[in-house]
C-alpha cells in the first residue's frame, strides 16, 4: 500500500490544532494534531449528520440551515440533496485553508457543493454565529470536533455546556433541529440536550468497511 503524503498544514486560529491534509492515491485524509478528523473513503456518518436532520424538517424547501464545519463538504453536499430549491445554508469555517482546499484540490469529493447558490461560506466562529441568532434556523449541524469535547479549538467547550446548548436552542425556530456530529456516545452529553429542551435521539452509524464501534448522530428537536 502506497503511503500517506501530507499535502498542506493549517494552523486553527486561537493557537488551535494544526490541521494536516494527506492524500494517498485519490484518497484524503485530514488529522488535527495526528488525530484523523476525517477520511475520504468514510463519510456515512457526516452525509447521516445531515440526511436525519433535514428529513425532520417540516418545511424543507423554505429551511435555512446553519452548518458548522466545511469538513470535505459531504455534511453540506447531503444537505443540499434534503432541501428545496429555495432553502438557505450558511457555513461557517474556522480555518481559511480548509474552505480553500473545498474549492480547490477536495472540490470534486462530494460534486462541488460549494458552487450551490443555496450555499453561502463565511469563515469564522459558529458560536459567535449561534450568539447572534434567536429564531433564525429550522437546523444547525455541528461537526467541529470529534464529539462533543473540544478539539480544533479549545473555544468550543463552550458549544457543549448547558450555556451553548441554550444558546443554540434560541437561535432555532419552533420546532428546529440541532444536529451533532460525534466518534463515540457522550451519556453526559445526552442528558445536557434533553436539560436545556431537546427531543433527543441518538443514532449510530457505522462506517464502510470501519472495523469496531460506530460513530454518532444527535439528533435533538427544539421542544
């Protein structure tokens, strides 16, 4: 098997992780600090992050979807295929790099999703998006880190505190869904959505030819 050849390196604002693109062969690979973040040929569960969420959706073709974290863009490309033609999605990204490299060299992964005119990319803090909103968005999907734990960034402990969670509450519509991404259950983490007046449910999804445990999707409803 050919090795892995590491391509570029961004560095997350707030002295973060440094973020590491490989490639070996036509696959991709981004590691934050030597921890894989995400892999070309597993992506079940990010197209899944999405899929769940807008599916509960009761008015896809007029949603407006915030995502936080570009990822190689199969979170938005799934999106995109739930929602209607005239739904709005606002990505925020952290790392300038990362949205270059998704209108760059890992465009054609999930068919160039960011040449939507759905979709709107902003660099920046999710949680300063989520701080400015009230009312704003039928779903907010989170895939910044491995769970629900800060791990690009040290700022996002705050996404996962009953202060975050309370805050990404408000800025949903009645009836709104809040998805996160994560590698492994959090029962604490569970039990802080439902503490704040989440419907919550939590799904598994294991990925192709991923040998072990799954990840998982919550799925949280604005009750």
């Amino acid at each position: 098997m050919k090795p892995w050849i590491l391509i570029e390196t961004a560095q997350t604002p707030g002295h973060g992780a440094e973020l590491c693109l490989y490639q070996r062969d036509q696959e991709f690979a981004i590691q934050a600090d030597n921890l894989e973040l995400m892999n070309s040929r597993n992506f079940a569960s990010e197209q899944a992050l999405a899929t769940l969420a807008c599916k509960k959706l009761t008015d896809p073709s007029e949603a407006r979807v915030l995502i936080g974290g570009l990822g190689m863009g199969y979170t938005l490309k799934s999106a995109l295929d739930e929602l209607g033609e005239t739904a709005e999605v606002l990505v925020m990204e952290l790392v300038p790099d990362v949205v270059r490299w998704n209108q760059g060299l890992l465009a054609h992964l999930a068919g160039n999703p960011l040449d939507d005119e759905r979709v709107t990319v902003q660099v920046g803090d999710v949680a300063q998006m989520i701080k400015r909103s009230r009312g704003s968005f039928s779903a907010i999907l989170l895939d910044v880190d491995n769970g629900p734990n800060a791990l690009t960034s040290m700022d996002n402990h705050w996404l996962y505190s009953i202060a975050g969670l309370e805050t990404a509450h408000a800025a949903l519509k009645p009836n709104g869904i809040l998805g996160i991404w994560s590698s492994d259950r959090d029962a604490g983490f569970a039990k802080r959505l439902s503490q704040v007046g989440f419907d919550v449910d939590e799904v598994p999804v294991r990925e192709l030819g991923k040998k072990g445990g799954h990840h998982i999707v919550w799925i949280a409803e604005r009750i």
